[in-house]
C-alpha cells in the first residue's frame, strides 16, 4: 500500500504585491507602486507544499469558503503539485493574507489578513474523516481559524494513525497522546506556563504524554521522548549559515520529520534531517520549500 500522508489545518491564500516606495500625494501615509503579484498556500497549505517538495504523497485537507478566493487557492495548489481534499462551505470565508513587499530590500512592509475565526461543523468533520483510514501519517497544522476542532481531534485519535501536529496553546488539550507535538519556544512556554523553554518542553511531554520536538530558533531544536523509549531527549544545534527569513521554518521542521519519518527513516535521524532542513529554509525570503536532495547533499 502506498504511503501517503494527510495534512489537515487551517488552509490559506498568501498574497504578495511586490511594490516601490513612492510620494503619496494626498497625504504623508506611505504609497507603493505594484509591480507583480504572487499567489502562495499558506498555514496548512504551505507544510503541504513543503511535503510535495520533498516528495511525499499529500493530500491538503481543509475547510474553505464558496468563494472567488478559494477558487485562486486551488488554482495555485495545482501549480505547486498538491492534491487537496477541500470543503466548500458558503457560510464560511476563505482566509487570505496580502502581504506589500519591498521589491528595494525584499522584505515586507505591512499585512492585511481577511478572515472569520470559526468552528468547523460536525458534518465538516465526517467529510474530513471520510477516507482517512488510506493515509499512513496525520499531520495537524493549527492556526486557531476553525478548522482544527476538539470534535476532531478526538475522532482522528480513534484512527490509530501516527499524528503530528504543530499545535496552537488555546488548543492545549487537543493534542494529549498523539505522536508528536512541534512547538516552538513562545508556545510552549505558554502551554506550560514556564519561562524556561526546556523544562516548558519536558512538562509539556509529561502532562500530554506526547513527544515534543520544540524548535529552538537560532538553538537548533531538541526532542523529548516518552518514559521508556530509546531517545529521552536529542538536542541538535541550529545549521543556518546564514538567516534571512525565519517565515515559515516550523512549517519545514513538521514537513521533514513526517516525510522522512513515513519513508522508515529512523527518529534521530529524522530529526537531524529536520533541523538542516530549516537552516537551509531560512536563507531564503519567505516561505521556502527544502528538497530531499537539498537535505540529503
């Protein structure tokens, strides 16, 4: 049976207007001139573009609206090779998140987001649940839209499939006795309510009985495993040679474990792949998309 992994979360469309600085004449409020548009997935979409990259069978599965976005959503998925299982829900609006960039230092300069918070339905869970049992890795990408619910989460943890997830601290619960939980430092030191990010992680571990794989910015990133198991705890230093972005470098951690995790690769090995990934990720402006080849060269 083939592997495949499933990415569910909240679903976005990045909108990048690359732009000059120039006077504004009806006021002193900056004024740019847009020079061309790009249309990127973002949140879940951009893990799964980060799976696609690397070469693992994904499938994107999401709650978006009946929308013109959602439309310009799927129609860039395609481009980046991603098959998605998306819900089309009228009542609902897709996210989307425009983003003036400075085509001087390529950096952006300020954001607009247009969304609506809002839980998914039950009937919204029973089509994600639809066909789940075919994937052979769960990855959770929660950025506290809707999509990732109590509901759900506790019918995916009924499935027996690996579950990883990239977790939000409001949703602390959600993620008890699953397979892995990849925070980064300013969450789990929320959902510990510790101001040490490794005694947060090892308590973290200890009150959901899950693995921690917390990344650590420019530490690397350390793992905490469960009482009994081979590895208690791995620490590797951070790889970056140079940073330019750290957008989007959690999104590359979750995407390598699983990919290399679902291909056999054993724990250790797939977090040291994992934590190289993200520091060629961060030499790059934006959101970043690592190949195996890159990894493993």
């Amino acid at each position: 049976m083939e592997k495949r992994i499933a990415v569910i979360g909240d679903v976005m469309l990045d909108k990048y207007d690359y732009c000059r600085n120039r006077d504004n004449p009806e006021s002193s409020a900056p004024c740019y001139t847009v020079e061309k548009t790009e249309y990127k997935p973002g949140g879940a979409g951009n893990v799964a573009a980060n799976l696609v990259k690397l070469g693992s069978k994904t499938d994107l599965i999401s709650v978006v609206g009946d929308d013109s976005d959602s439309a310009t959503l799927i129609r860039f998925i395609k481009k980046f090779g991603i098959s998605n299982r998306f819900i089309h829900d009228s009542e609902r609006q897709t996210i989307v998140k425009e983003r003036t960039m400075s085509l001087a230092d390529g950096r952006y300069h300020y954001r607009k987001d247009r969304e609506k918070k809002e839980d998914i339905t039950e009937n919204h869970v029973s089509e994600i649940l639809a066909d789940i049992k075919q994937y052979s890795l769960i990855v959770i990408s929660d950025y506290n839209k809707g999509v990732v619910s109590e509901k759900l989460m506790s019918e995916l943890k009924k499935k027996d499939i690996p579950i990883i997830a990239d977790p939000k601290p409001n949703h602390k619960s959600f993620y008890s006795k699953i397979f892995m939980v990849t925070p980064n430092i300013k969450e789990v030191m929320e959902m510990s309510d510790d101001e040490d990010d490794i005694s947060a992680a090892e308590k973290l571990s200890q009150d959901l009985e899950t693995r921690v794989l917390l990344t650590r910015s420019n530490k690397g990133v350390s793992y905490f495993g469960l009482p009994g198991e081979e590895h208690k705890r791995i620490d590797f230093p951070a790889e970056a040679k140079k940073v330019f972005d750290v957008t989007g470098a959690g999104d590359t951690v979750i995407a390598t474990f699983a990919h290399f995790y679902n291909k056999g690769y054993a724990l250790k090995e797939c977090i040291r792949l994992a934590n190289k990934a993200a520091g060629i990720a961060v030499g790059y402006p934006g959101c970043y998309q690592v190949s195996e080849k890159e990894i493993l060269n």
